[in-house]
C-alpha cells in the first residue's frame, strides 16, 4: 500500500510539471491571425488572456497647415512603437518590440513596419492586407498606398492597424494629416522676341526666391524710332517705369522698378517701332535687387529669326 501511495505521488507531481511546460510553450507560440482579427469576440479573449497593456509611443513632426513636401522627400513622418508582452504568471516573459513608421509623399501614403519577433501580416480596418509574406526579425516591411486623384491638404488617413504572427498581435491606430505638395520656386529671369520688323515687341520675365524690397530691371531697345515704348508691367508691388535715350544715340532704354513677393512673377511687356533692320532688336537687359543672393544673368540682346 505505502508502495503504490508513493508511486502515485510521484504520478502527480509529473503529471503537474507535464501540464505546466505545456502551458508555458502554448503561450509562447500563440499567434493571431487574420480570422482571429476580424472575429471581436475570440480576439478580445486572447488578448486577455496572453497580452499586457502595450507601451507606446508616438511622435510626430511637421504641421500640414504651414509645412509642404517635395517629390524627392523631405517627408514628415510619424513613428509609434509598442512592447508587447506575454507568458508566465505575470504575462512578462516574454516581450517583442513593434516599431511602425509611416507618411506620405505626392502619390502615395507609405507604411513601414519591423519587428524584434519578425512579423507575418497586417489586418487594416479588418481586412489583410499583406501578399509578401513573413518579415524577419529586425527587417522592415513597407506596404504602399496610393493615394489617389482629388486628395487635398491636410486630409485625414485614419484605419485600426493589428501586426500579426510570432506571438501577440500589436494594433496600433493610425491618425495622419496629409502634407500638401510645395510650389516648386526657381528664381528666372527671361526674355523673348515676340514680334519683329518696323513694330516690335519684347516679352521679360522674372520671378524671385526671395521677398524683395527693391529690384531694377533694365535694359534697351535699338535704333529706336517714334515716341515713347508701349511698356506694360503685369505683377510686382509699387512698380514704376522710366524711358531715356543716351546723348547722341538713337537707342532707347527702358527702366523698371518696384518690389515682388517670394515665389512671384513679373512681366514685362514692350512694343515699340523701329528702323533697325538687323537681327537683333534689343540691347542687353539686367536686374539688381536689394538681396545680394539673388544674382542672376544679364539677357543679352534678343534677336528675331
């Protein structure tokens, strides 16, 4: 009798340690899946049952109502991360770390994930939505969204985001304003042969980087003939236009001056009649400003083909 009690003692405690390592190992491996994720119910249950509440951690950058990219980048990215843990008594035993970046460029809204465990699929609003395959651990997946015709600045890209596999999932809520595309702003300075022969006309233009205070342009018209050149100046602020013709020369120079706004054009337009019968119909035309890093080339005289 004392010999079977022992034997059954002994029994027990195997059976207990058996049924403890198997529990251990199951928390250990529990992964969700895609029909876990879409299934409240069962997904809230395991939840409960393996995973703590997730450390996060977002951080943002850039204000779409004052803030703009480029095509080629820089982009405003928001990065979040979260420590997931699970298993043992106190559902600490073992963790992973989910880092998730995500923005959006001229076309497309980007989403980048890694994770320390590697991950298998992303369930958005739901739904899987990824075909690549598993990610390893360390490496980062990248799942692009385009963004569509019509969307405007500072709209809103919002979905419930579950990282699912090799372990706990991570669900994170994605919340970003869109970044509106910049107004490319390259400083020019132009001009053009519009009309030859006896009547003739010269179209200038310049637009700056800069918020100027004061420029000048301004430049000649050959062989000039008849009363004042027609000049018609369209942008700017505070413009005036001066003529004069040197002592004994029959050319005729014009004068422009004012102020322009950044990222702004001025045109100017000149018709005037003239004797010449060359090739080239005006003399060389300059600008100065007031910002000694606004330097740009003189346009030499425009000859008509």
């Amino acid at each position: 009798m004392k010999k079977f009690a022992k034997k059954l003692k002994v029994f027990l405690k195997f059976s207990y340690l058996l049924v403890f390592f198997s529990m251990v190992y199951s928390c250990q491996n529990e992964e969700f899946t895609p029909s876990d994720a879409t299934n409240n119910k069962t997904a809230t249950t395991k939840l409960k049952t393996t995973l703590v509440a997730p450390f996060s951690a977002k951080i943002s950058s850039g204000n779409c109502n004052t803030d703009c990219i480029k095509v080629d980048g820089p982009y405003f990215k928001t990065t979040d991360q979260q420590i997931v843990t699970w298993g043992g008594p106190n559902n600490d035993k073992f963790s992973k770390t989910v880092d998730i970046e995500y923005y959006n460029t001229t076309t497309a809204f980007i989403l980048k994930i890694k994770s320390t465990n590697g991950w298998k699929d992303l369930v958005i609003d739901g739904v899987s939505s990824w075909t690549t395959g598993p990610v390893a651990a360390g490496a980062w997946g990248t799942l692009t969204i385009p963004l569509g015709s019509g969307w405007n600045t500072c709209d809103i890209k919002k979905f419930a985001l579950q990282i699912t596999g090799n372990g706990p999932q991570a669900v994170f809520d994605v919340n970003y304003s869109l970044f509106g595309v910049c107004n490319e702003c390259v400083a020019s300075f132009t001009g053009k042969a519009i009309s030859c022969g006896q009547s003739r006309e010269a179209l200038y233009k310049f637009k700056s980087v800069s918020d100027l205070s004061y420029f000048k342009i301004q430049g000649g018209l050959t062989n000039f003939t008849g009363t004042n050149a027609v000049v018609t100046v369209i942008g700017g602020t505070n413009t005036t236009t001066t003529q004069s013709t040197p002592s004994g020369s029959s050319n005729r120079i014009i004068k422009v001056e004012g102020a322009i706004f950044k990222c702004s054009e001025i045109t100017i337009r000149v018709t005037w009649n003239s004797t010449n019968t060359g090739s080239i119909i005006t003399g060389s035309w300059s600008i100065s400003t007031n910002n000694p890093s606004v330097a740009l080339a003189p346009i030499a005289g425009l000859t008509c083909n």
